[in-house]
C-alpha cells in the first residue's frame, strides 16, 4: 500500500493520479488464437497463464499459470506452441506440449509454425537487455557511454532433433516475418542496425531459409507492417501507411510478387484504416478495421467487392479459421473476455471480469471541421441529471496514428466518469479510422488542423450535452502530453491540465532521443534541414501565452521524453 499526501490546484488534477483499484486490476489478455481446423481455442491471460479448450469451451486445460504468450498451433492442429518460464518473470523459452525446444538466453517473440510442420520460426534477440521496442524504456546510461545494438533475428528450430540455427544476417532487425506456403521462404520487415529508432525506414525482404540469406524486395512509400504470404506462394500481402508506433498499426492493404516488382494497394480510398488481416484464399482476405471509431470485420475480394461481416462499438482483437473465430472483446461497459464462433455469433468462454461498473453510457459523436468529417467518444458520468451542467474533461490520445475506439477504459478517464466528469475522447486528424488522407492530414501541421478539430468537437459536445463551458479541463499522455501543453499555449478555454510524457522543444528532442527516423515523415526533413517546421510547433516557443494551471508528468526511466517535461516545467 503506498500513501500519498498532495495537494492540487484542481480535482481534476487528483483524480487523474490517484485511480481506483478495481479499474487498474480488471485482468486482461495477451493473446488469443483458434485452431487451422477451427475447432480448439487457446488465450493467453496476462498474468494468469495459458488455457486450451473446444470451440464451445468444454475439455478446457490450463497449460501454465504464469505470464506467457506467444500462441502458434500447428498447421494440421495437433499442437500449440507457446512462450513459457518456469519460474515468476523467469527467462521464457519455447515449449511445444509442455516439453521445452528452445534453451537460450535472450528476448524471444512471435513463434510460427512451418506450413510442412517440422520447423518452428521466431524471433531472437540473444542475450537482450530488454525486451524490444522504441516504447520501452531506454536502458540507464551510466558509467561508459557508448551505443550497444541488440539485433532482433529470425531463429528457427527442428522440432524433432531440437537443433537451432538463425537464418538472417546479424546487421538487420526483424520485426514481423511469415512463412512462405512450401516453407522454403520467409517474408520479413527489416531494417539494419537500430531497432527502436529504424522501424520507420525498414523494408520488405525475402528470407531463403536453406541458406539463410535475405534480399530486399519493396522499399516501401512510408511504414510496412504484417507481411502474410497469399496461399499459392505468389504474392506477399502487408500494411502500409504513415504510422507513428511499431505496434499500433494502420493504413491501406497492399501486395506485391513475393519475387519483387509493383506492389498494389487493394484497398484504395478506404475511409477506415486496416489493423490487421488475413488471407482466406488466393483472391480474397478478411480485414480487421477501424472505422469512425468502431472495429469491423471485412471480408475482400481482390477482383473488387467487399463485404462487412461484422462491426461494432467495441475493441477485439481476433483469429480466425475454417469458418470459426476466437476473439478477445471489450467495451466501454463490459471488460475483456474471450469469446468464440462463427464471426458475429461468438459464445463468450471466460468469466474473469465481473466488475461493477460506476459510469455512465458512451456516446459516438460526429462533427465535420475543415471539410473533414471527425470522430469521438463521450463517456458520461452515471445517472445524468439534464437539468444540471457536468464539468467535462478532453482527453488526447498518443501516437499521433492511433485512434480511440470503444475499449474498456482501463485508465483515468474511468475514474474521472466515476467522479462526475463528462470525458471526451476526439480523434482528430492523425488519427486512425477516416482513412489515409486523414491519417496523414497532420504532417508539418503538428498543433494545428489537430487542435482545430478537437476545438471543434468540444463545441459540438457542449452544445448538445449537460456540460458546464468553465468547468473544461483537458490532458493526455506522449503525442497527447505534447497537444496538452501545446493547447494551453494557443487557448485559454481549458481551466486545468495535465501533460504526461509529452514534448515541449521538437528542436531539442530530436537531438537529445535515439528514436528520431519517426519524426522525418511527420515533419519532413531533420531539424537541421528543415528548423522552422520544428519550430512553430514547439509549445516551449509559445509558452509566455499559457495561463492555464498545468501539471506535467514524466517517467523517470522515459530518458526519450523526459528531459523535454523538465525545460517545460521550468
């Protein structure tokens, strides 16, 4: 139990720190991932461990009880794969029907059966640190300063003699990878040296797997995610759009021959953005989307015609197989859980979260701003009174290529609907969800279009619901940090705010972080070609307008961001 004794301009501000327990411990889950033949089920709980069960949820086994991941059944179904320790945050290793394969030191991720079943790829950092990411936190910089570059390979081990070998050079990072249908190849998003900072500049390789080389094939437009072989061997389908996070992704679809040459996008002018998909057959693909906030299950046809099989005002995350599907799904008022079925008719297999819910409804608000049309939520406090006004919060969301969709609220913004605030959630230009015109609407305009939508959108909000127009705060975490302390230098509308991990110095930040290739598609140039569109969107240049009570929050390991909250603060 940890005390804290504070004292705050504003209950906004306490609210925002100090959250109730039972919204930060609803239990959640990795993964989940349904047979080839569609008939078994297996989730990955956080925390919890790992569980099998039939399509309807009976003959469930609980394989492990720890925090494991990595889910892969085989292609014929006879066996799941997965990534588990022995002991509590222990090192994880690959075990295939309890029996461990694997015996390696390092960071292992993402295992993936061989169509032909003998071999299973994954991907290796040896002897890692710590895990992978730009989000992650940067390791201390302490003692002798120098760079150290942890490569993310590809490992593949026989799953019969147990024999390991690593089939991509040591100078390139892998991010994503999938097998080629005879399993002779493997198409790989890959770039060399730096993984955290060289996302945004990898490209689309081929993997020869008897010889372990690899060949570039598409050197793509923006960023690449999700690379999945078309069945017939002949073409590599991926994502593709301006994205901000490896992880969150979101664009158009495309594919290109998996032997090179003009990729295609198949999803021109989509007013959505895909998050993920698969292949169904040689001309067709299912599409996970989101579409003016909700999530959606697509069905394509390559030839032209699609068909939306399901959508929703809710988050899942999803797998699908022979007709059946296992997904993960939340909503504003109903926690994660694991469901299976046929897409849209799915039976729910778990009861991990029964939770008593203290806020109100939410709400999908439209409103059109500079010829685009923008989105949002509304959570509302519990038992709205329309004779009264509500004090009303604004919450930005990161990224910017992100989107706020109708999860559960496993944040402040539930605590903040508990107390009796109105929380509304915009996804302005930048974000996800309106398609790839919208998404890249704010490059070299950080601050600008963005903040007019969301400015826009509380207007459109407080005309039509119980808000009190003086009682408006505002606050938001990364991308949001920056737009928090970026706001209340361009308005005074906003009576208290909180910035968490944001940037008040573009100049200084892209100097000072190791992660600056994301910053070049979103501005343009370096800071050294191009100062002045660092410049004018920099709150730190503006800050003599700010009158609003602000508080600015920094993680002490966040060494990418946090030197940027200290030069704000003061």
């Amino acid at each position: 139990m940890i005390s804290v004794v504070i004292h705050y301009p504003s209950r906004m501000h306490a609210i925002l720190l100090l959250a109730a327990l039972d919204i930060f411990t609803v239990r959640t889950f990795h993964q989940v991932a349904i047979s080839p033949n569609g008939k078994r089920v297996a989730w990955a709980e956080r925390d919890h461990g790992i569980t099998v069960a039939d399509l309807s949820g009976t003959n469930r086994k609980q394989l492990t009880t720890g925090d494991d991941e990595g889910l892969a059944w085989s292609s014929d179904s006879a066996k799941l794969a997965y990534l588990a320790s022995k002991e509590k945050r222990g090192q994880r290793q690959l075990i295939v029907d309890g029996n461990p394969l694997t015996g390696v030191k390092g960071y292992l991720a993402e295992p993936q059966w061989s169509p032909d079943g003998k071999s299973i790829a994954f991907l290796l950092i040896e002897n890692a640190a710590r895990s992978a990411g730009p989000l992650v936190a940067m390791s201390r910089p302490i003692g002798l300063i120098e760079e150290h570059i942890d490569e993310q390979r590809i490992a593949i081990v026989d799953v019969a003699s147990k024999k390991l070998r690593i089939v991509t050079p040591a100078n390139m990072y892998i991010y994503h990878f999938d097998w080629s249908p005879d399993s002779k190849q493997i198409a790989a998003v890959a770039a060399p040296g730096s993984g955290d900072n060289n996302w945004w500049i990898a490209q689309l390789h081929v993997v020869d797997v008897a010889s372990a080389t690899m060949k570039p094939i598409y050197k793509p437009e923006y960023q690449i995610a999700s690379p999945r072989w078309s069945p017939d061997g002949t073409h590599i389908a991926f994502i593709e759009g301006l994205m901000s996070d490896e992880g969150s992704t979101g664009g158009d679809l495309f594919t290109i021959p998996a032997t090179g040459g003009e990729r295609r996008n198949v999803t021109p002018n989509l007013k959505a953005s895909v998050t993920s998909f698969r292949w169904l057959s040689s001309d067709s693909l299912l599409l996970g989307e989101i579409v003016e906030g909700d999530d959606a299950l697509v069905r394509m046809q390559l030839g032209g015609g699609s068909q939306t099989l399901w959508r929703g005002a809710e988050a899942i995350q999803w797998s699908f197989a022979n007709g059946n599907s296992a997904v993960i799904r939340s909503s504003f008022r109903a926690a994660p859980e694991v469901w299976a079925g046929p897409i849209g008719q799915w039976k729910q297999l778990t009861k991990v979260n029964m939770l008593t819910i203290s806020w109100g409804e939410a709400h999908s608000i439209r409103w059109r701003n500079d010829n685009f049309d923008v989105q949002g939520w509304l959570l509302a406090p519990a038992n709205v009174d329309p004779s009264k006004k509500y004090p009303m919060v604004v919450c930005i969301h990161g990224g910017p290529a992100s989107a706020f969709v109708a999860s559960w609220p496993r944040d402040q913004n539930a605590e903040l609907a508990s107390h009796g605030y109105f929380v509304f959630m915009p996804n302005p230009r930048g974000s996800y969800g309106e398609g790839e015109t919208f998404t890249r609407a704010n490059v070299k305009d950080f601050g600008g279009g963005d903040l007019r939508d969301i400015m826009a959108g509380v207007d459109a909000v407080v005309k039509e619901y119980p808000i009190d127009p003086n009682r408006v705060g505002v606050w938001g975490w990364s991308y949001g940090g920056f737009m928090t302390m970026w706001t209340v230098t361009q308005t005074n509308r906003f009576h208290a705010a909180v910035a968490g991990a944001g940037v008040a110095n573009w100049q200084s930040y892209y100097g000072e972080n190791d992660i600056d290739e994301w910053m070049i598609p979103y501005f343009g140039a370096t800071v050294y070609d191009d100062p002045a569109v660092y410049a004018k969107s920099a709150p730190i240049n503006f800050i003599k307008n700010a009158k609003t009570v602000i508080r600015i929050l920094a993680c002490a390991k966040d060494l990418r961001r946090r030197h940027t909250a200290r030069r704000l603060r003061g």
